[in-house]
C-alpha cells in the first residue's frame, strides 16, 4: 500500500496506528514528507534522529503504550484489588523477531514486569481474529480472571463493541488504553488526553505550506486521562474507592 501511494505519488503519508505503518512508509520512500501517528517509539525503530530533530522526511505525534502498561495494572487493580489474576489481551505475536512486532513483545514484557511486581499473575491472550476475544474471554472465566487489560491494537479497536459486550456478559472488569471503549460502556481507560489525529492533521498542513519534516519536532503528549464509567461498575457490583474517584479526570454517570 506504501509503494502504491509512492508512485502516484501523493504530497504526503499519514502513518497511523503502531510501528508498522510508518516503517513500511520508510521504505517505500525517502524524500515523500511521512507524517507518524502512533504508539511506538519512532527513535528505537529507526524511524526518526531524535524526536527534537528527526532528520530526514518523518516527523509526527507519538506516544508509547508500554510505558503505560504498569499504570494502567496498577489503577485496575485499585478498582478490583482481589483480582489475583489478570487476563491480557493483545495482537497474535507473529513468529520470528521482526522488529514491527518486538513492539507487542515488549509491551507484554511491560505488563508482565509490573503483574509480579504488585503479585499478580498475568494470562497473555493473542487475538488475531474475532472470534479470538470469545475464546479469550471463554479462556478468562476458565481460569477465573479477576480482570482484564485490553492493548491498544487495531483488532480490539475495530471490535470494540464486542470486546465491551463481552466483558460486560462474563461481569470481567476491564480496562482500555482507549477513551472510545469508556465512552461506549467499557468500564474505564487510561491514556493519553491529546487527539493525536489532530496533531498529525496540523502537521500536514504545515508541511503542505512547505515546512520540512525535518525542522519539526515529533510531538509527545503530556497529559494523560483516567476516565471512569460509573454506571458500568454499578453494573458489575463494583464501588469505586475514594482513591479512584481523586484520580479520576472524568466520570460517565
């Protein structure tokens, strides 16, 4: 898909989501102005000099979900600090040690380190497919997860509605790197507060007024929301902790 928007050529390239994106983009060109919105670090896979002075022809927003994946445990487990297990949901890692995807191994290894650390046991379930968050949910009740994470990935994100109809069916609390999932019945989120498409959209226009990738800093948020679905943790039987509610940056009632 890179290669074809190289050749007819356009003026620019949006590379959303993770790392894969924004490397397939890399190598199908070298001068066309490539424009990151994603969670992976663009200074780690090569994609950029430093994030003050990228260099070359990518520039963009960026920030980078393993770094949140202890927070996000550690606030879950505010809320339901008797899960002594937790499941884990994220993309099906694929076999070999590609770069794009050491991205999901490192985020995994993230989520690991911080399960032991609060004494928790964490159950990584890969989804490649649809179907795959039934059997994961299925695998959950099983082995009676007190709570599940949700990765940032674009599966999950497209199966949002499923993944909160699921947890919402099994009564599994769960917890998004994503807003969306909150806002549309998911118990609660915690993630970064600026629009990141917005960022890369303000970024395009300047580089189309003629502004060169290089001379713009890769933009990183600074704020980050814990937002809470009160009425979706009534519905589980769930009180949140005065704790919780200081934290919190937003209740939905």
């Amino acid at each position: 898909m890179a290669s074809e928007l190289v050749h007819l050529p356009v003026a620019a390239i949006v590379a959303s989501g993770g790392v894969f994106s924004p490397l397939a983009a890399k190598a199908a060109t070298s001068t066309i102005p490539i424009v990151l919105a994603g969670g992976a670090d663009p200074v780690k896979y090569g994609l950029v000099a430093s994030l003050s002075r990228p260099g070359g022809n990518i520039t963009g927003v960026t920030y980078i979900f393993s770094e949140l994946a202890g927070k996000r445990l550690d606030l879950l487990l505010k809320l339901v600090p008797q899960a002594t297990s937790v499941g884990y949901l994220v993309p099906g890692l694929l076999p070999g040690p590609g770069r794009a995807d050491q991205v999901a191994r490192e985020n995994t290894g993230e989520v690991l380190a911080a399960a032991r650390s609060l004494g928790r046991q964490i159950i990584v379930l890969e989804c490649r497919a649809p179907p795959d968050f039934d059997a994961a949910f299925a695998t959950m009740v099983e082995r009676q997860a007190g709570a599940v994470l949700v990765e940032a990935f674009s599966l999950a994100a497209s199966n949002r509605d499923k993944i909160v109809a699921l947890a919402a069916r099994h009564k599994i609390p769960a917890i998004y790197a994503q807003s969306q999932y909150v806002y549309e019945g998911g118990l609660m989120s915690y993630g970064s507060a600026s629009l990141m498409r917005q960022v890369a959209v303000r970024y395009v226009a300047r580089i189309l007024k003629g502004v060169k990738p290089a001379d713009l800093p890769v933009e990183q948020p600074t704020k980050f929301d814990l937002i809470v679905n009160l009425t979706t943790a009534k519905a589980l039987g769930l009180t949140v902790p005065p704790t919780l509610f200081a934290l919190a940056d937003e209740l939905i009632q």
